[in-house]
C-alpha cells in the first residue's frame, strides 16, 4: 500500500519520532512505500492511506487535501491531546503492519454563502474548501454582539444574542463546541450541535439537531463584517450575507486501530471522571 505521510509544519519532518516512523514503514517495503506530502502538496493517484503526523489540528488540514477522494486518514499524534489523532507513531506502526484497524465515516459540513438579500451564490466566499470536520463559527469582529437568526429546516428559532454561534458536528463535540458549554456526544451519532458563544440571553442552551438538518443563518450586526471560521480557516464575511450549513455529500474515512475508542479517549485526554473513589 502507498502511504502519504502529511506534516503540517516542515520543521517536523527533521522530528525523531517522524523520521523512526518513516524509516520503519519502509523497512516494511514491498508491503508499504511511502511519500511525503504536506499543505499545499497533492495526492499520488495510487495512495491507499494518508498518515496525518502531528496533532488534531494537522489532522483537520489534511482533510482538505484528501477532499472527496475517499482516501481514508490515521492521525498520528506527536500533539498535546489529540481526538482525531489519537495514536502513538509506535502504535501506529505496530498496526498497520498487522492489519489491525478499520475505516469510519465521519460527517462533514458543508457551507453555502449567498449575496445579500438575493439567491446569488458567492461560490468565491469560502474557497477553496466549504467544508468543516469539526465546526462552522460564526464570531463577531468588533466591539458589538451579534443577533444570530437561524432556521431550522424552515423553522425559526428565537435569535441568539451573542459574540456568535457554532454548529458543530458530532466529531467536533470535543472541539470548540466543549469549550463554550456544547455537551459530548460519541463520534458515530449522526447529530450537529447549535451552541452560542458568550450568550446574552440567560436561558439559552446548546442544541443537538439531527445531522441531516439544513440551517439557514442570517445576522443582526451594528458592524459591517464578520468571521467564519471553518475548521482552522478564517474568513472575512459582509453581515448582510445569508449562510445555508448542511451536511456534505460524503464523508471523511478515518482510520481507527484496533483497540481505540472513544470512552478511554475521554478518560486519558480530559481525565473524565478523575475521582479519588474511582481509584480502584
């Protein structure tokens, strides 16, 4: 099998623990090749995996240089804590080269921006990627909150005040979502979660909405521009635009080893659950 291995950050590829992975799976030759590959850089035609060294934010940024193409992706933790990049080179290694892990399918969400007060698509607003793994945002600029509109599959919701609104995917629960109040909810739930950033409406609370929803996102603003972030891309938007947010047509394949889950993720990462009584 061919194997990309993507680095967000060059200094890395000079990295140990990078080049002892590197330097193991080619010793595996003919079972796997390899090539290097990063932001900016392309997919050979043949790949059959792409190893994502670093953190989850590498991760993310591979995920638009996979696209649509269906070439799944192992996150390859050299990072801090790491959801979708959860594996030790060391592990990861010991696995692939036993055959010990599957493919599933993680939900992405895809952004649609039309022109003020019109149906025109502004196809040049979010390129050259509309897409999200973890989280759409919508965040103010300046001094001001915004009034974020929103209708669900037709439906209005009362505005939320705020400095903006996320609309995270189930992927992204542990994402920015968790850190503005947004509950966890596990990876395989086909759900997306609404979550105000600094509300100031007292009885506003996250919600989770089936994940086949389509939001449409109109903004109340004293300011003339806004940020969209998608992922770990930023852009500047005009407030008077109109966003459609809707699942995507197909859906990132991640490698998950054999042994992993979601549970002990929570535990070792974010010490859920840390007690003296559950000490055993």
């Amino acid at each position: 099998m061919k194997l990309a291995l993507y680095i967000r950050h060059d200094k890395l590829w000079q990295d140990a623990r990078v080049l002892e992975l590197e330097s193991a799976l080619q010793a595996l030759s003919p079972k796997f090749s390899t090539y290097r590959t990063g932001p900016g850089g392309r997919l050979d035609g043949d790949t059959g995996m792409l190893l994502s060294i670093g953190g989850d934010g590498t991760f993310l940024s591979a995920s638009a240089l996979v696209g649509s193409s269906g070439v799944p992706i192992l996150g390859v933790n050299l990072g801090r804590i790491g959801f979708l990049s959860e594996n030790a080179p060391e592990e990861a290694l010991r696995k692939l080269a036993s055959g010990e892990y599957g493919i599933e399918d993680r939900g992405l969400l895809h952004v649609d921006v039309f022109a003020p007060g019109s149906d025109e698509l502004m196809t040049d607003a979010v390129t050259p990627w509309p897409y999200a793994v973890n989280e759409v945002a919508l965040l103010r600029k300046g001094a001001a909150m915004l009034g974020v509109d929103v209708r669900l599959d037709g439906v209005k919701l009362p505005t939320y005040w705020a400095d903006g609104l996320l609309v995270a995917t189930s992927s992204g629960s542990t994402a920015y979502s968790l850190s503005v109040g947004g509950p966890i909810v596990m990876p395989e739930s086909k759900v997306c979660i609404l979550s105000p950033v600094a509300p100031h409406n007292l009885n506003v609370r996250p919600l989770v909405v089936p994940d086949g929803s389509e939001l449409e996102i109109t903004l109340q603003a004293r300011e003339e521009e806004f940020s969209l972030s998608l992922d770990n891309r930023l852009h500047s938007l005009g407030t008077g635009v109109r966003l459609r947010i809707a699942l995507a047509r197909f859906s990132l394949k991640r490698v998950r080893l054999a042994g992993s889950n979601f549970i002990g993720a929570l535990t070792d990462k974010l010490y859920w659950g840390e007690d003296l009584r559950n000490n055993k």
